[in-house]
C-alpha cells in the first residue's frame, strides 16, 4: 500500500506520527486525553491528502475536535470531514466483522483508526469467558492485519478495572510496532514515545519525551 508523506507538521502535538512508518500497528494509550489528541492526529492525516477511516467503538469520535483544527490553521472544515469516515460498532461482535471487513479491504491511501476497541468486550451484559475469548480473536484478526501492512493506529485507555483487560493489553502492546503513551500531569500532557517490540510492559524502555501543551 502506498501512503505519501505528511508534510508541513512540526508542532509537538504530530511529531509522534512522522515517525510512524504506516505499515504496522501503532497504539496510543493513556487514562485521559487521547481521544482528543487521536482526533488531532486524525486531522493532520486528512488535511495531508489521506483518507481517513474510523472504527468508533464506544461513541468516541468528536466532530467538533476535527473543525477546531481546521479553524486554527484556517480550512475548509467541509474539505476535511469529506476524508473521514466514521463507522461505529456497538457490540463485540460488530467490531469483529467491521475488522474483517477492514482486513479484506485495503482501501489504498487510507489510515485507520480504532476508537476504544476493548470497551465493549467489558459490558456487563457479556460473561467474562466469552469476552476473553472474543477478545482474543481481536487479537489474531490484528495479528492478519498487520501481516497486510494496513495502517492502523489503536487507541485505548488504560484504565478499566475489568480482569480480562490485564490479561488482553499486554497482547495489544505486542502488537504494536509503535506505543504512544499519554499522561497528563497538572494541566501538563506528556507523551511517551516508544518502540513497542522492544519491551514487554507500558513502563519500560523510554525512548522519547515531550510537553505537549495542547490538551
């Protein structure tokens, strides 16, 4: 798959996505913020010329984070919504099939982004043995997406007190080439900046920090 470049950002708030070489998967993690800092991502991918897609898995995406960029850089909001998508996904069974429709895909010049992945295999209305198993064949359908280098970005939070998360995000984070993780410390956001393949737990092996005064 061919994506081109993106160009012309240099602000903190994209630099973590210059790096990332849009061939794997990438994981943006944090207990606050990263929805809003994912949709700036979001915006800085549309406005480069790619499409970009969204798997919103519990009601997380936020059109007016998208205009907000567009107002600061002074854009045509209508030019960039037209290159998001948004499809949501309300069950864990939906999210299955919308990832095997992503995984047969490849829509050429496209990111994708999935919104809160896990959430819903944690609903009280799913036993914990079927959403573990169910969750593990969230796994292995990313495991086949990233042998098909499709681009796509993760993003979840890190702070659900369900058992089966403790057991599923290390796999998540094995996954990913590229780990992201977002604090924010008295109004302060700082992003961790991380090779996933290189460790084992949300907490070793930094390789780059920064402030990041957008939140």
């Amino acid at each position: 798959m061919h994506l081109g470049p993106l160009e012309g950002f240099q602000e903190q708030l994209y630099k973590p996505i210059l790096s990332w070489n849009r061939e794997n998967i990438g994981l943006l993690t944090g207990r606050e913020g990263i929805y809003k800092l994912a949709l700036g991502w979001e915006y800085a991918f549309a406005v480069s010329g790619f499409q970009v897609f969204n798997l919103d898995c519990a009601i997380r995406f936020d059109v007016f984070r998208i205009t907000e960029e567009t107002r600061k850089h002074g854009i045509s909001p209508e030019e960039i919504l037209e290159r998001i998508l948004v499809q949501r996904a309300f069950t864990p069974y939906q999210i299955l099939d919308s990832l095997r429709e992503i995984s047969s895909s490849k829509r050429e010049n496209t990111v994708y982004f999935i919104l809160a992945p896990c959430k819903q295999f944690f609903d009280g209305d799913v036993q914990e043995d079927e959403g573990l198993f169910l969750l593990e064949k969230l796994v292995l359908l990313l495991q086949y997406i990233r042998s098909q280098q499709i681009p796509i970005l993760l993003v979840e939070s890190t702070k659900y007190p369900h058992p089966n998360f403790q057991k599923i995000f290390p796999k998540l984070i094995e996954l990913s080439e590229d780990l992201w993780e977002l604090r924010i410390v008295e109004g302060h956001s700082y992003l961790k900046v991380r090779k996933a393949k290189q460790i084992t737990t949300i907490d070793s092996n930094i390789e780059e920090e920064f402030t990041w005064a957008g939140q």
